[in-house]
C-alpha cells in the first residue's frame, strides 16, 4: 500500500501548515483559488472525520496586496504593519471560504513566549482543544506585529511544528511550492531526484545541499526538514506536498500525489 496514502488516511488529527509562497502569485499578490482549492481540501478531510488546525502564512503579501505599498520597506515597523494590515485580509477570506461549508474560523496569533510560558501554553491548548471539539477550524499565525526579532518564533515551519506537538497531531502537512526534498537543489539540478521517504530528518539534513531560500517564505527547506525532525521526535510524521499545486491533498489520498513523507523511526 501507497504509504502516503496510508499516513493520511490513519491520521484524524491533521495540522497544515500553508506557506506564503502557496499563497501567492508570481507579483506577490493572494492567489485566492489556490487557497479557494486548499479550503475545499479542508473541507473534504473533515467531510471524513478528520480534525483540522491550519497554521497559515500570508499576512505580509495579503498587507501587500491591501494597500499596495511599502512591499520593499526592509524596516521591521513596516513588515509588522503589513502584516496588522494583512492578517485582517487573510481571515476574511478563509471566514468567506469556509462560510461556503457552513464551517467558522478561528484566530489564534502567537510568539515564541507562548511556547515556554506552561501557564500559555495551557490556554491555547485548551482554546484549540475548544475550538476543535466545536467543529470550528482554528487559523494559527505568529503574532507578527508585536514579534521583533529577538522574540519571534520566525518561520512558521517551526510554529506548524511547535502547535502539531502540542496538540499532539497524527500528521503535519506542510503546503510550500516544491514538490518535496530532493537530493539535490531542483532549481539548479535537472536531475535532482524526489527523496518520498525520510526516516531521519537530522540525518538527512546534514547530507543534502538544501539550495537557496526562496522569495516569498521564511524558512526554505532547512526549516521544513528541522520542522519534520521536531514533530518526527514525538511520534508524529510529516509530509511535505506542493500546495500550488491544485488537489494535491486529494492526489494523496487516491494514491497518486507524490511529495516527501518524514516517518522517523518512531512514527512507524
Ligand atoms: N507570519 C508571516 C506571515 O504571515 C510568515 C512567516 C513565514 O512565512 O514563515 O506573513
């Protein structure tokens, strides 16, 4: 049997992570049918009794695309403003597309303090819990305009991470633009070949080139591998898929999608 496959099909409790390069087009801007077909997605694995947390990017490119201007401030009071600004448009969208399901949204916003304060974590632990026992699809984001740099968590590889722990997740999925990790960097190799199983992401790390970051997300593959190496530890597996690409949640479940499944040794 297809392990891809299997891994979706076994897991009920699914975090997904959605990258801002998933989420954009090639200026920048939302593309909203790509998040339009990842909603239906969500849709459907709730349809079959699975419980979803999404952890989503995009607050910076939706800010971007509200109000047009300072997409190239590098200052970090400029990025928290778009992002203010961003993150009321993402969520208006995920609310109008989940609404189509009959289906409400949740906001959650955190920090990397959220994660080491035992008091914190109780209590979003306990919203999730809430939230998802009620039906409702909790949207995570980092709490972007009140992170600096010294304080934030950073990429939200980590954070998707960080939530499929302490929630305790069957499977992570992280959505990015690539079609998985690949033994060499795709973009500068033609025959750089999909790695579909890892069954050691700190290993796998230090043997492959991971290639440049790319132009719209955080992390690039480096966080996505120490992200599966994270949730690896405690048990829960994680599949990187290409999210741009339309159904591609679907593709795994009929046994056709391809993408890199990390199933550390624990998780088998
Ligand atoms: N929190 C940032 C945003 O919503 C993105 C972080 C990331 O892409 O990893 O724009």
């Amino acid at each position: 049997m297809n392990q891809l496959k299997e891994t979706i099909e076994n897991s009920r409790k699914i975090v997904i992570k959605i990258g801002s390069n998933v989420l954009s087009d090639k200026n920048g801007a939302v593309n909203k049918k790509v998040m339009h077909n990842i909603v239906e997605q969500v849709n459907d694995l709730i349809g079959m009794g699975k419980q979803v947390i999404l952890v989503s990017s995009g607050a910076g490119i939706c800010g971007v695309g509200a109000i047009n201007k300072w997409s190239r401030r590098g200052d970090i009071n400029y990025k928290q403003a778009l992002c203010a600004i961003g993150q009321v448009e993402l969520m208006m969208a995920y609310k109008e597309y989940f609404a189509d399901y009959g289906i409400h949204v949740a906001q959650i916003l955190l920090t990397r303090d959220d994660f080491k304060d035992h008091h914190r974590t109780l209590n979003i632990r306990n919203a999730m819990f809430t939230l998802i026992d009620e039906g409702v699809v909790p949207v995570i984001n980092e709490n972007d305009s009140v992170s600096v740099d010294e304080i934030k968590i950073g990429d939200n590889d980590t954070l998707a991470a960080l939530t499929a722990n302490l929630w305790n997740a069957d499977l992570l999925i992280v959505l990015s633009d690539i079609d998985g990790v690949f033994d060499k960097d795709p973009k500068a190799n033609e025959n750089a070949e999909l790695i579909e199983l890892v069954e050691n992401a700190e290993q796998l790390e230090r043997t492959i080139d991971i290639g440049e970051k790319s132009s719209f997300g955080t992390g690039g593959i480096a966080t996505k591998i120490e992200a599966a190496a994270k949730v690896n530890k405690y048990g829960i597996p994680m599949l990187l898929l290409n999210g741009s690409k339309q159904d591609i949640i679907r593709a795994g479940l009929s046994g056709e999608g391809k993408g890199t499944l990390f199933l550390g040794e624990i998780c088998k």
